[in-house]
C-alpha cells in the first residue's frame, strides 16, 4: 500500500489522522526502531501514547539538556514506568562541559547562536540515539514529536508531517492538533499532566 493509498479517503478527525500518519511512515521507510521524543511537555506526551499504540513503538527518548527542570525529569520517568514505556535518557552535553560555563565564556545565546546551543543540548543526544540503534547501512530510526502548526505561526509556516534526514525520520502526528485536542486526548486517557507545564 502506498503513501498515496493511505490518504485517499481524507481523514478529518485530528486523532484519527495522527495514528494513519503514522501508520503512513512506518509502511514508507520500515524502521528498525520508533522511538517517541518525550520532553515532558504535554504535546509530546500525547504523541508518546498515541505512538505507543503501535507495535512497533520502542519506547521513549528524553534528552536530558542539563539545563531542565528536574521536576520534569521526574514526570517523565514517572509517566513511562506508569504506561509501562520503556525510557531512553541520553546527555546532552560532553562529560565536563557545563551550561553555566559555556555562557560564562559566550554570553547567553541570543539569535545567531540558537543554531550552536542546539546542537550542543539536543542534537548530540540525537546522533548518539540513532547510532546506537542503527546497525545497517540502510537502516532508519523513527522519531516521533509531538509538534504541532498551532503551536506558533512559524510552526505552522514550517512544520512537516513526515520529513527524512539520512537514517532519521521524523514524524509529527499531531501536527493538526489544537490545545483543546490535546487537553481532551488527556483526560480521556487519563494522562496525567505535568505540574511544571500548567
């Protein structure tokens, strides 16, 4: 069944259309892993169960930034052992570096450095997960976000449902979801929600 296939019949109701986008990705690329990238925000809570009711979710990945508030941390660990999701937690920064330090030295990242402070907080922890768990050539890892173009203007000028980098793929299925999908997705699942957030 092809990409195409799948979206003939137009799927409006923003749940419904969250789990064929990822049933659209999966049936596309096959990955080896699909992992759900779990801040602690409620956005990315949501995308972590609904990727969860999926057999080939592997579980969830929290990139640990070091500069986080540990209470989410805690909501994180909390929330996966609760549903029962296996938990990844990878370091952002290189043992020895600290966040403190590098703004000493640099100053606060304004703009133009935006670029530089995300790749030292998230995007290490990134390439350490996909290598760790892609062991061929043609292998691709799945990462699952709960980004979504209601967000902010810019999310909803540059947010990609389904969008391949090299082995990652990342895949966005709330992307139509509003605030009030969100919240109501919780209550029905009885998600719990994070202190830190509200």
């Amino acid at each position: 069944m092809t990409q195409a296939d799948l979206f003939k019949s137009p799927v409006t109701d923003p749940i419904d259309r969250a789990a064929r986008i990822l049933d659209v990705a999966i049936r596309r690329y096959e990955p080896v892993k699909v992992f759900s990238m779990f801040s602690g925000g409620h956005d990315s809570v949501c995308a972590a169960h609904v990727a969860s009711q999926r057999p080939e979710f592997s579980g969830c990945v929290h990139i640990n930034t070091g500069i986080g508030i540990e209470r989410t941390r805690e909501y994180v660990r909390d929330t996966c052992k609760n549903f029962g999701w296996p938990l990844l937690e990878y370091h952002a920064l290189k043992h020895g570096e600290d966040y403190d330090e590098i703004v000493l030295k640099n100053g606060f990242p304004g703009p133009f450095a935006h670029r530089m402070m995300y790749i030292k907080l998230k995007e290490r922890g990134i390439d350490s997960l996909i290598r760790d768990h892609k062991a061929k050539r043609l292998d691709r890892v799945m990462l699952v976000t709960g980004v979504r173009r209601a967000e902010s203007k810019r999310r909803m000028a540059t947010t990609q449902t389904i969008n391949r980098n090299g082995a990652t793929v990342w895949v966005a299925p709330l992307v139509d979801w509003t605030a009030s999908t969100k919240n109501e997705y919780m209550k029905e699942h009885d998600i719990p929600r994070n202190e830190v957030v509200d």
